[in-house]
C-alpha cells in the first residue's frame, strides 16, 4: 500500500518576551529568517542570541527547529535537550526532539519522548499521533489504532488521525471499514488525494473495479502521477 500517512513537523515556533534587547533583536531576526525558510541564517541569529543570554530557552528551541528542517537530526536533538535544561514542562521540546529521533529510526526513543510530553500535557493529540506513526512504522497495528484514537479524542478534527486509521484498516484488511473510513476524510476536505488513492485501493480488494476507477481519476486530477499508472492498469 502507498506510504501516505502524514507526519508532519509539529514546529510551534515559539515566542516570548525577553527582557534583553539586544538578544531579543537576534530571536526576532531568526524568527523572521525561520518563516523565510531561510534555516541557515536563522541559526546564526538563534546562535546570536543564545550568546547574549544562555538561558535562552526558545532560542534553543527555535534553533533546533531550523536544524531539523535542514535534517540536522542529531544536531536539533542537541538543541532541544538545551531548550528542556531550560524549561523542562514544555510538551512541544519533547515532542519535536521525538521527531528527530525518529528520523534517525530511534522509535522507542522517539515515543519516550512522546510520553513527556504527555506528562506535561496530558491531552496532547500530537503525542498521541506520533506516537501512532511509530507503531504504525513497527506494523503493530493495534496499537497505532488506540493511539490515533486518542488523538482524535483531543482533536476531533484532525484529519491526518482519521486518515491514519483508514490506513490501519486497510493493513488490517478490514477493507469495508478502511473505505468508510477514507469517506469520512474526503468528507472532510475533498481535496485530500490520498484518500481518494487508498480508497481505490480497498475498492479493488474487495473486487469493486469501477468504485476504484473513479477514485483513481480524481487521485490524477488531484496530481498523483502513480494513481495515473493503476488507472491504466485497472481501468484501461
């Protein structure tokens, strides 16, 4: 099955008032690179700052951040472990150093980490999805479930949750489950293609080629080039 579940960087960049006005004058110049996406110059200001106050708590998290995007993975977990000697009870420093270590394949790490987060925000529906993406990646199935469930339970909306646990369905082969369970997301945003894909392909498990077909011409129109190659193998 196509790899489509999302995971996403839960980057909440973060900002406080700092009495220092001169370090305060390198955060914000970071924060303005950072959401130019211009990383490597973002850091230098972070860096700037830091050196003005090394207590510096976001920009240490803020830093990590711009490391992460450029895949710095080793380098953002340093960062965000000097942002959590700074503030410990802040869930998005654990959770982002989760997602560098998942990067690296540290899993179980990555869910310690998960689970601090939890500590501090026990509602925490990040936690509960990425979490789900670990076990998801480990193929335990059942687990990934109870943890996208708790997701949603915090974040009924959550769209990518609810798609995930189509994606749980369908490895699990419950296919009519797994279709119901990608309508709801198309119900939800009509222009999310991977559901439209996933669910075509639930629809050919269980034999339903013309439901399948048409889910592969809107996963076309919608720009997945390797929904065009089924449909041409399906419904050609």
């Amino acid at each position: 099955m196509k790899k489509s579940i999302v995971t996403a960087l839960f980057c909440f960049i973060a900002v406080a008032l700092i009495a220092q006005n001169s370090s305060r004058e390198q955060f914000d110049k970071g924060l303005e690179l950072y959401y130019q996406k211009n990383y490597h110059n973002s850091i230098i200001s972070f860096s700037n700052a830091i050196k003005e106050d090394k207590k510096f708590e976001l920009a240490y998290y803020n830093r990590g951040l711009c490391k992460y995007n450029l895949h710095d993975y080793k380098g953002a977990i340093k960062d965000f472990n000097l942002a959590a000697k700074c503030n410990e009870k802040n869930p998005n420093t654990y959770i982002n150093r989760g997602l560098a270590k998942k990067a690296l394949g540290k899993g179980e790490h990555a869910v310690k980490d998960f689970r601090l987060a939890l500590q501090h925000d026990p509602g925490s529906w990040k936690a509960y999805y990425n979490m789900g993406l670990v076990r998801y990646s480990q193929k335990n199935y059942p687990a990934a479930n109870v943890f996208f469930n708790k997701s949603l339970e915090s974040k009924p909306d959550f769209i990518d949750a609810v798609f995930s646990l189509g994606s749980v369905k369908y490895q699990q082969r419950q296919f009519p489950e797994a279709i119901q369970i990608f309508t709801r997301v198309i119900g939800m945003n009509k222009e999310y293609e991977p559901a439209y894909f996933n669910r075509a392909l639930s629809k050919i498990a269980l034999e339903d080629k013309s439901g399948a077909c048409e889910d592969y011409k809107k996963s076309v129109e919608l720009g997945n080039s390797k929904a065009s190659v089924q449909y041409d193998h399906h419904c050609k």
